[in-house]
C-alpha cells in the first residue's frame, strides 16, 4: 500500500495530536485543571528531570553509584513515558505557573517537530535505563550524553533563553 | 541474637540517615547543590507527585483509562524509589525555592517517624503501580486510596498548612 504525501501529513499531524493529548482521555481529564496548573506541574517535570540528570553528572563525572544512577535514570525514563506532553495543551502557550512559561511559541506551530525532539528524547531516556540496569560506566556515560543532547536540542528550539 | 534498645536505637538513626542522604553518595553529591535548589527540587517533585496524582483520580472517579492510569502510578513509583530524601539534608530546614519551604521544623527532628511515613509511601505507591498492571479498576481504585493515606499521614505530621 502506497501511503500519499496528505496521508502521511495527516498521520503526523495525528500522531502529534495523540502525544500532546497524551493519546487519550487525558485531554478531557486536564482539561479540569487551569493552564497556571498545567505550566506549573511541566515547570516541575523539568526541575524533577534536571534533580536526576544533575545526580547521573555526578555520578558518571565523579564517583560512580549504580544504585544512584539506577534510580536517577528509571525516575526520568518514567517521567518520559508519562505523557508530559498533554500538559502543554492549547490555552497554555503563556502564562504563569511557579513562574512566566519558558517554552516558545513557535512549540505550539511546530507539532511534527516537537513529536520528533519528544520521540528523541524518550527513546535515549529508556535507552539509559537499560543501560544502566546492565552496562558498565562507560556505556552508561556515552548513552547520558545521547541523552543530554536530545534536551539541548529541544531547548535549543523551544525554551526561551533566562 | 538479641538487640539491646540501644542498639535498636542505632539501627533506626542509621536507617534514618541512609534514607535522609540516599543511601551512598548522594549527599557528597548534593552538597554542591545550594539548598534553595534542593527545595526546589523537592518542592517540583510533589508537584509532579500532585499532577500524577490529579491523573489517577480523574481516571478512577471518573472514565477509567488503563494506559493513563499505568503511565502516572509508574512515574510515582519511580519518584518514591528515587531518594527524595536526599532532598532534605541539613541546611534545607528553612529556605526558599519555588518558594518558602512547606515542610514543618519537625520534619527534621523526627527521622524514625519520617522513615515510617516515607516507607508506607513508598510500599503502597509501588503497589499500586503493580496492582495497575495486573488488578482491575475497583483493585485500582483501593489502591489509589491506601497511597492517598500515606501523603495525608505525612501532610498532617509534617507540612505546612497554605
């Protein structure tokens, strides 16, 4: 079956749709809460992704602890697959959560992009974990920094420079 | 073998004090972290508690959605497992980060009371990401209300009122 240029478009434009909806009730669901709340709880899935990927740093750059890299690593796998995307729905491209949005408008115009970044991001956050849980220090260090450059190349595009 | 009380008393100081610092290297690593970026931390983490939590209520008090429902009691178990605790360390009993800190002095004098409370949570919020799995709604939804226990029981011990 020969798919035409429409349909992928149409398949991509659905498949951002399912991420940022978080594929399926959770659009209705959050619908309930304010976009104050909405930017304040992905401005804290950041804080929370940054706590571990500052303890991975440390580990892999310092002292090693596998216990502390394992669980570092399966808190941010976790939150990858958590469907962080349904919190940046439509009615939240400003606004003021613990404080002004840092994500750009060009974010909300770009969803085949943002569907690419999130993709890249989740597949190096589960990567890492199961590198973690059976590499040793040196595949755990390489594969951080596939996963480090796939949040640079997210913020690169979307977050506002502080 | 028997325990004198005293050596008990050690045991559960020691317990304490490895599940306040991580269990290993986590406090030498954080101590390079300015305590206004631990509470941050901390504060951002029961925030993404809250919102997965927000997830799960709306799911089960509502359309239940089993895909939604897995992804947010896995991404809670994954931040019990993952040594909060470590954010707690000395020098964060007062401070700022997304704001004033919410946990109460006692918090800090109190660490066997603080080790039970945070190991209920941890055992039911990991039982609940199993019950998800395998159990069904009504399993689920029982479930959701034990974990619920567990942050109230905390809460009241140990929180500031808004």
């Amino acid at each position: 079956m020969k798919h035409s240029l429409s349909m992928k478009h149409s398949l991509s434009v659905l498949l951002a749709a399912l991420l940022l909806s978080s594929a399926g009730g959770a659009l209705a669901q959050q619908s309930a809460a304010k976009p104050e709340q909405l930017i304040k709880w992905r401005q804290s899935v950041y804080q929370v992704l940054g706590w571990n990927s500052a303890r991975i740093k440390a580990s892999v750059y310092g002292q090693y602890n596998r216990e502390e890299v394992l669980r570092s690593a399966n808190a941010i796998a976790a939150l990858a697959n958590s469907g962080v995307g349904s919190l940046f729905v439509p009615g939240t491209e400003s606004g003021k959560g613990w404080k002004e949005t840092a994500t750009r408008p060009e974010f909300f115009r770009n969803p085949q992009r943002v569907v690419e970044l999130a993709g890249n991001f989740n597949r190096e956050a589960n990567e890492l974990a199961r590198v973690v849980a059976t590499g040793d220090e040196a595949a755990v260090k390489a594969q951080f920094g596939r996963l480090s450059q796939t949040c640079k190349a997210c913020h690169d595009d979307f977050k506002l420079k502080d």
